[in-house]
C-alpha cells in the first residue's frame, strides 16, 4: 500500500501529466475565444483551384478552429456577376488568395483590387497560397504586398540564402526569370524562431515540392522564414516569407502545389503541411499559436503523409 506521501506524489504525477497532455491540444474554439474566420478567393488559375479550395476546406474544417467561406470570382470579365463580385474583406480574420491570372485570367476589378489593399493596409491579414503567387505582375501593390513573386528578371529584387543562412540580394536584372526545377521530396530548412514554427524540426521533409529560383519583387519588410536546396541552381531559396505592409501581415510559401490531374496530392497530405497550415493561419489572425507539433511530423530523413483528407460535401 503506498504511503499518504507516496499517494500525493502520484496524484501530482498524474495531474501534470494532465496537464501536458491539455496544452498539447490545439484550443479549440470557444466563445470568449471565437473560430478565426477564413475567406478563400478562387476561379481562375493555371492550377485546380476547385480542388484546392475543396482540399483546404477539409484541412481548416476539420480542426475545429476556423469557418471558411468561399467567394469565387466570374471566370472572365464578362462572365454575368463580374461587376457584381465585391468580396467584403473586413469581414474575415484571414483571406486566402489562391487566383491566378497565369493563361489569359482576368484581374480582378480596380475596385476590388483598391479594397484588397485598403483591407491589408489597415491591419489585414492575408495567406497567399501557392499559385496565388503567381498572380498579377502588373499590379504594383500587389507586388508589395507578397515581396516575391514568380516574375521576370526585370520585375525586382530575388533573394538567395548562403550556407552560413545569410540573406544574400541578387540586383533586378541579373541571374534567371523565376522558375523550378521539377516537384520532388525536399528540406525545409528553418531560419530562426518564429512563432508559427516554434517547437518544429530544424529541418523537415515534405513531398512534391517546387522550389521557385530568382522569385522576384520589391522584397521590402520581408522576413524569410524557411528555405530550400535547388538542384538546378545549386543554390537555396526562400521557401516561406512573410511581409508587413501597412498594419497588415502577408505570408507566402511555395507549399500546397495541386495540379489538375492531381488526386489527393500528397502535397496537401502532409502532416508538416497540414501542421504548418493550421499555426499560421492563428498567426496570421493575431492568435495564440496553440496547434500542437504532431506525432506524425515528418523528419530531415522522410516524408509524413497522412491519409485521404475528408472534402466536405459543400465542396464536391
């Protein structure tokens, strides 16, 4: 029998176990602590953007941490609606931005273009998701807003990491057009501590990723957050970023790659994705970052890739 000392003992064992296991979890939503509110932009892309609304869906749904509407655009400036498409930013805590006018998509309306910037300015926040990246050279605030871009080797700056992880900048004008080499399994390097990647690997692995080479822009209050080894130029390049413009926070990665003939990609599967997702979204909202390092996150040596992710029937 144990003693009453041993008993305490235990009984305080057991409650700080508690405890870890509590403040492992993501907190979920509750009502002095609301969902964050998510508004995904999507239609026109080069990439499958149906289905890469319909996978982010399933991924922030499932968490139990956020509500997502969508506000699809009319495909074409003269698609009936097309003067009617007016999102109202300032009613969400994060906007996704997934459009692209890469093949001959339109810009969005100058009007909605002055509210996006107007809204980000003022404090919004905005995750420009993958091919979101891509979009609208032509548009300069745009080009502020997300720092880098996929652009000519006119259009600005590009930003290089030495193997001392040193911020090297590369002139507008020299080196290539930005590109990448093939999608394939690689290391994302992190650089210093930033919330979103707090408690993470130094260094992970995730599937299928394409490493954009001289991604170019104004690159101004930009912070890199991670990088990745290019096999073409044999050099690293910035693989997640994040830009203060105005009172507002901008955040970029070359990560969620969903191309039209991809099926559950294993881009989107990944548990460091997956992860990553969800803690920079409560970043990005001004949140505590509360969503737990999983079990399942991948290591420098291998890939995680979790099962199917289950797309709400709204979204098939």
């Amino acid at each position: 029998m144990l003693s009453t000392g041993s008993t305490k003992v235990v009984a305080a064992l057991g409650t700080f176990a508690l405890l870890l296991f509590l403040f492992a979890q993501p907190m979920a939503a509750t009502p002095s602590r609301p969902r964050i509110a998510i508004l995904i932009l999507d239609r026109f892309s080069n990439h499958d953007w149906h289905q890469t609304t319909a996978l982010l869906r399933g991924i922030l749904e499932a968490s139990g941490l956020f509500t997502v509407s969508v506000s699809t655009a009319p495909s074409t400036t003269a698609s009936p609606g097309w003067e009617q498409w007016r999102p109202n930013f300032s009613d969400y805590d994060v906007v996704i931005q997934t459009c692209n006018d890469i093949g001959g998509g339109p810009s969005w309306p100058r009007e909605v273009q002055i509210a996006f910037e107007n809204y980000v300015r003022k404090g919004g926040r905005v995750l420009v998701f993958h091919s979101g990246n891509n979009a609208f050279p032509d548009w300069p605030v745009y080009n502020e807003m997300i720092g880098l871009g996929w652009r000519n080797k006119q259009q600005g700056e590009a930003i290089t990491i030495n193997s001392r992880e040193r911020l090297l900048r590369i002139p507008s004008g020299q080196g290539e057009n930005t590109g990448h080499d093939g999608r394939s399994d690689a290391v994302v390097y992190r650089l210093g501590d930033h919330p979103i990647h707090h408690g993470m690997p130094r260094a992970w692995k995730t599937p299928t990723l394409e490493i954009y080479y001289y991604a170019r822009g104004p690159a101004k209050h930009m912070r890199v957050l991670s990088y990745g080894y290019d096999q073409h130029t044999r050099m690293n390049w910035p693989l997640e970023w994040t830009v203060r413009f105005g009172r507002g926070r901008v955040y970029s990665s070359t990560f969620g790659h969903v191309w039209k003939s991809d099926v559950q990609p294993p881009s989107l599967r990944c548990a460091g994705e997956q992860t990553l997702l969800l803690r920079t979204l409560q970043w990005l909202a001004r949140r505590p970052v509360t969503v737990a390092i999983p079990a399942d996150f991948p290591t420098e040596a291998a890939t995680s890739i979790r099962p199917e992710i289950q797309i709400p029937a709204s979204a098939q």
